[in-house]
C-alpha cells in the first residue's frame, strides 16, 4: 500500500471512528437518561443500571457501526474533494474503483463485526437483558421494593408498603403476611438488609400483631426482627426472536422467524451495499457544497433501512420475502455501479 493508499485508507478509519464515538455518546446519553428516570421512579433498581446500559449499546451497536461506516467514508472523501486533494489524488491514477478497492478492507472488517454482532452477540445481549428484567419483576429483595407503592410477593402471602428505605421514622414500613392459620401486621420504623443475603431484611423498632382464624389476638413489640422476602421465581419463557440464534430461527418454520432472518441478513448486507456506495455518492453534488453529499448520503441510508423494514412487514409468505430481499438488495447494486461509472465518466 503506498502512501497515496495509506492516506486515504487511514483518513475513512479515523472519521468512521469518529463518527461512531458521537453516536455512541448520543446513544449514551439518550439510554442512560431514560434508564435513569426509570430508577428514579422505582422500576429498575440501581444496580442494575450500567448492566442494562452495556446491553443496550451492544444491541445498538448494530445500527450505528455500519451507520458511522457511511457516512464516515462519505464526510472523508468530500473533505477531499472540497479541499481539491483528491484532484491530485486523482491525476496519480486514484478512481473510485481503485478507492473502493483500497477501503475494502476496512469494509469486509466492519462487515465481520455485523455478523458476530448480528448472529451471536445480539441475540445473547436480548435473551440476558430478559432475564434481567424478568428478575426485577419477580425477585423480592430490598432493592427490588419500591418506595412510596404496595410490594405484592409472587405467591399473593405478602403486602409490604415502605415509605423510606434509608430513614427511620414512627410507622414507616407496613407488611402485611397471611397463611392458613393466622393474618400477621408487622409495623416498623426501619429496615436494613446485608449485601451478602438482600432477601433478608431486619425490621427495626416494631410491633407485631397476629389475627388467629379462631378470632384470638395478640400483639409482640421488638427491636429488631429478621423476615425472608424472597420466594420462588417463575421460569422465564423468552419468544422474543431477536434472542433466538440463527440456528433456533432456521428450526422455525413460521413466517415470523423468517422476517427476523430477512432483517439479520438485509441490516448486514446492506451495510456492505451502503459503504461502497458512499464512495461515488461523496463526489455527487456540487464540488464546493460540504454538506449536500451528507444529506444526499442520509436519504439513501435511511431509505435503504426503511424499504427493509418495509418489506419485512408488508411480506405475506416465505416467497414473497426472499423475492423482496433479492430485488431491494439487487436494485442498491444496481444502483451503486451507476453511481460509479457515472462519477468515473466526470472525472475524464
């Protein structure tokens, strides 16, 4: 690779870089802010955050590699052309075919990534991040009460109303336990719990009272006293599709699982189709215009992701889907060796 190749392979790299570090951090931003407001709320403990945020970035990550890919080649390729470089680039010989050729590297490296993120990793990061949200649900630990509601346990024995979890204070916590025999009241100020086993809580400064079913009452006051919170978790049973492996999906034989291997495959086809066609589309509008490639390069993008999107709904049996994937996969081909000779016969 000479230098000629090496500036321009390493100029795409570092603006594809580039704009995926913005969109990650708007990512971030976005999600974090929303999960934080759902832990302000009390439906997702806190502990659960950063867990939660990783995986939602690693299912995102799918949309903005090939994303930052695009138009990380078309922002880098234009800057070239307004600066008038690639003229000189150009006059060494330096096509867009040869371009495509020099990036295509980086290309089939990102179009690895798509698949282990596409057929492995996603698929993995929705069936954990079920599971996470299938334990908030279910799970009775401390952290899992919320502040300021009515705390029902899975198996309907217990009502617990907290006002505050970190103070002490006259009638701040109500539980309310019943068994076949007896309606026990626990009235306390305080609970506290230890990291070590958080379905025990140790109620504080209470009083207990019992209702017996053959109508006898009484009523114990204590200082501290121990209570298990936890209680059997159902089985979780995932159907999203976006957790099943592509082998699972390949089992399938529903018009449903064939939609979810129609989006796997065309997000990443596309992908690839997207990143050579952003080479020609860098030098489409005018030479001194820095933002009319972007905008062109954004509507053939996004127009790409919506006719899959499209497609995979209007679908009504298997045929129909593959008829679709072949004749939109084909048409951006079409389309991109156009662009191509199109912008080669203006540059002679």
């Amino acid at each position: 690779m000479n230098l000629i190749s090496q500036y321009l392979y390493k100029n795409c790299f570092k603006t594809s870089i580039a704009v995926f570090v913005v969109l990650l951090l708007i990512l971030l931003a976005n999600t974090g802010l929303r999960l934080v407001e759902d832990v302000n709320e009390g439906d997702i403990p806190s502990i659960f955050l950063i867990e939660l945020l990783f995986l939602k970035i690693i299912q995102y990550s799918s949309i903005i590699i090939p994303l930052s890919l695009f138009f990380g080649i078309i922002i880098s390729l234009n800057k070239f052309y307004t600066s008038n470089e690639m003229i000189i680039i150009k006059l060494n010989g330096f096509s867009n075919y040869k371009v495509a050729t020099i990036l295509t590297k980086l290309i089939l490296l990102v179009t690895v990534v798509m698949i282990l993120l596409k057929f492995i990793v996603s698929p993995l990061a929705v069936e954990y991040r079920a599971m996470i949200e299938h334990k908030i649900s279910h799970e009775q630990k401390i952290y899992s009460l919320k502040e300021g509601s009515f705390n029902i346990s899975n198996d309907k024995s217990k009502v617990i109303y907290i006002n505050n979890k970190d103070k002490s204070e006259l009638a701040n916590i109500f539980i309310r336990s019943h068994s076949n025999s007896s309606t026990r009241i626990e009235i306390s100020s305080g609970v506290t719990s230890k990291e070590s086993a958080p379905d025990l809580i140790t109620l504080a400064d209470g009083i207990s009272y019992v209702f017996n079913s053959d109508g006898s009452f009484s009523s114990t006051k204590y200082t501290t006293q121990d209570m298990m919170l936890s209680n059997k978790i159902p089985k979780l049973i995932n159907s999203d599709l976006e957790a099943k492996s592509i082998m699972t999906l390949l089992e399938f034989d529903t018009l449903a699982a064939s939609r979810e291997l129609f989006n796997r495959f065309s997000i990443i086809l596309s992908g690839l189709i997207l990143a050579y066609l952003a080479i020609p589309l860098s030098n489409y509008s005018k030479k001194n215009d820095k933002y009319g490639n972007i905008f062109i390069g954004a509507i053939f993008y996004f127009g790409y992701i919506i006719m899959i999107n499209i497609l995979s709904t209007a679908a009504s049996n298997k045929i129909d889907l593959l008829l679709s994937a072949m004749i939109l996969h084909a048409s951006f081909i079409y389309l991109a060796s156009l662009l191509y000779i199109k912008t080669s016969r203006a540059a002679t």
